[in-house]
C-alpha cells in the first residue's frame, strides 16, 4: 500500500510541516495562529484515529 494512500496521511504531513516552522521569527498574530492550527490538528489526529472509538464510543450499543 502507498503510504500516501494510508488514513492521516495528509494530517500528519500538515502537522508535521506546521511544526517545522520557527515560530520566532513570526509576528506575535501569526504564532497565535499557528499554535491554534497545531492544537487543532494534533486533536484531529487524535479523533481519526481507528482506535478512538473503541473505548469511548459516543453512540452505544442498541
């Protein structure tokens, strides 16, 4: 399989690039967007996850 075709592929490359990003030498509205970006990726990964529902599954059993 492609790893390009594997789920959060594109997730984890954009969070990855994000990351890359020396946040320094930006101006003080562009870190904040940029640290706002982060958190909501790395949550994004955290929900796409195949495991994310097993233990937590919102909608239950019927």
């Amino acid at each position: 399989m492609e790893p390009r075709d594997t789920p959060g592929y594109r997730l984890h490359r954009a969070l990855n690039n994000l990351t890359s990003i020396d946040g320094e030498q930006l101006e003080p509205g562009d870190r904040e967007r940029l640290s706002t970006a982060v958190t909501l990726l790395e949550q994004m990964g955290l929900l796409s996850r195949p495991d994310a529902t097993e233990d937590g599954d919102v909608r239950g059993e019927s």
